[in-house]
C-alpha cells in the first residue's frame, strides 16, 4: 500500500462511501396540474437543477405534472396527510391556504401588469406571512396571467352572457359571484373535467388565460373569445412550511433565492405566451370580439360590485380598501397625459 496502512485505507474508502450514498439527504415530492411541454414545466424542473446543483446533490424534487396526482384541492390534501410536500396552485387552492392571497383573483382588480406588479411588491411580506399563516412557505409565484371568456356564441353585449352554459372553478366563491352578477348560471366543474364537458356541451363557455387554453386545447372547443380582461390569475410555488422548516437553513435560503430567479423568470414568460397565444388561436380561426366603451365600463361597475361583496367572506375587507386605495394612487402618480 506504499507506506499507507491497509486498516486507514479501508476506513477512508468507507467514508467516501458513506458521503456518496448519503448525499442526496431530502427529496421533495411536488406536484402540480400543468402538464408537460409547457414553459411553467420547463422552468419548474430548470428549477429542480439549479436546487441539485447548488445543494450538492443533497436535495431533489420528484416532480407529478399533469394532474396525475389530482386537482389542486386533492394535492392539498394529500400534502396535510404528508403524501407530497409541495405544489404549484392557483385560485381556489390559494384561497383555501390564505384567503387574503385571493383578492389578487378578483375581478377588474388589474388593468395592467404594472399594476400586478407595483401590488405584489407593495403587499410582498403581508402575502408571505398569509402564507405562513396557512402553514406554506411561498419559494415564488407563478402567475398564470390576465383572464378572458371564450364562447360558443358571439357576446355582442353584455346581456348575451346570459345565455352561457358557463363552467366555474368548483368551489370558487369568485367566479360563482361575478357570473352570477352577470345573470349566468354557472356549471361547477373540476378543472380535469373540462375538456369532456366541452365536448359533450355540458358547458359552452369557460373562461381562462390565452395560453393555459392553448396548451390544454380548451380552445379548440370555442370559437369567440371576448377580448375583455377579467381577473390576472395568481399562481404559486408553495412548501410545507413543517417541511421546510426541518431542511438546513442553507437549504432554506438556496430554495427561496433560486424561486425569486426561477419563478419570475417564469411570469414574464407566461405573458409573452399569453400574447403570443391570442394572436396564434385568431389565426387558427378564433374571433376577437371587442366590447364598446359603454359595455366596457358596464364591466368594470359589475366587477367592482362583486369586488366588495365578496369583501369579509373570501378576503378582509380592509385588505381591499388599502389595495385599492394602493392602485388609485399609483394610477395617479402613472396617468399618461393626453395628447
């Protein structure tokens, strides 16, 4: 052994062993509806790599897309009895884990990603205590993006929506309102149900962002979208904070910080996408139909009903004055002056 001992070299070749084996220390089971092909699975499992990567191997995910674990609701479920640990959600499920977190889903709230933008930095830490409150740790979001309806029958005017055979979110006390205020009765559907549904014609509407409709091929089942933004979806990143909280504090860090670069990464190209995704479905042979000013604002006065309404049953009602009030000023201070 040129003057190393036999019994000190076995021992260093069981160590090295025993670091090997035991480097991967944690695996984190996510899952989430998106399916694979689309950008939020690319950027989710680039996100996965960097974590490997900058954890030394010591952390993975295994990754369920395509809903194979369910909806939202049942991954929820399935992560309070320990089965997974972590999930991409939006809406409904947001609204389940921190009821605060879902007024960004309320209708007409946004007009503009700056807006979004100028709100959830504004709001970031009340959101993340939410969050933690709800017993998750926000590693980033993922938002889904701005909302349309698409139909079967044109929407001249508004009053035309009444006769809609409209899906709604199971279990979303948001979307059930606003169709509702609309004069809509609304089908409560899961969302995996939706497809079949069209294609019966259970239902002949739904409503959705231009890309998630795409790339489920919702689209394919419609042929007007009303080119009206209702609501910008939130999406999010979430772990159990039990979860996460046993992980090093090394690994806590890696994960929040490798989320803020991943999953913003991941909402501007989700609304590239979205703009991308109208402009692809009108070629395929959707039609755009562009409400007039005096059906626009009827729009905008029907969400802002439902807005406050929904204010002390689904999100603090003084978490919606100081938001809106938040919005009116940077609307202020952001005016364009007129020509």
């Amino acid at each position: 052994m040129h003057g190393i001992r036999k019994g000190s070299f076995v021992a260093t070749l069981l160590t090295l062993g025993c670091l090997t084996l035991g480097a991967q220390q944690h695996t984190i089971k996510f899952a989430t509806v998106a399916p694979e092909g689309t950008s939020w699975m690319t950027v989710m499992r680039e996100y996965e790599a960097s974590i490997r990567k900058e954890t030394g191997g010591r952390v993975a995910f295994r990754i369920y897309s395509g809903a194979v674990q369910g909806d939202e609701r049942v991954v929820l479920r399935k992560i309070r009895a320990g089965q997974l640990h972590a999930g991409g959600f939006t809406g409904v499920a947001i609204g389940e884990i921190a009821s605060k977190v879902r007024l960004l889903d309320s209708p007409f709230l946004f007009r503009s990603y700056e807006e979004v933008d100028y709100v959830y930095e504004k709001f970031d830490e009340e959101f993340r205590q939410a969050f933690l409150d709800g017993g998750y740790v926000l590693l980033g979001w993922a938002e889904v993006g701005f909302v349309y309806v698409f139909t079967n029958s044109p929407v001249a005017r508004p009053e035309d929506l009444k006769s809609l055979k409209m899906w709604a979110w199971e279990g979303d006390p948001i979307a059930e309102a606003l169709f509702r205020e609309f004069g809509i009765h609304p089908i409560p559907l899961a969302m995996p149900d939706v497809m079949t549904s069209l294609q019966t014609r259970l239902i002949d509407a739904f409503y959705a962002p231009p890309y998630a409709a795409l790339m489920l091929q919702w689209y394919t089942r419609a042929k007007f979208l009303v080119d009206v933004r209702l609501s910008d979806a939130a999406g999010a990143v979430l772990i159990a904070r039990r979860v996460f909280e046993e992980l090093p504090k090394d690994v806590q860090f890696i994960l929040l910080e490798q989320g803020k670069k991943h999953f913003r990464r991941l909402t501007q190209i989700s609304r590239e996408q979205n703009a991308d995704a109208i402009h692809e479905m009108t070629k395929r042979g959707l039609t755009l139909i562009k409400p007039n000013q005096e059906d626009y604002r009827y729009y905008i006065d029907v969400s802002s009903t439902v807005r406050r309404n929904l204010a002390g049953k689904v999100y603090p009602e003084d978490f919606l004055r100081r938001v809106e009030s938040a919005l009116e000023e940077f609307r202020r201070n952001n005016r364009k002056p007129s020509p």
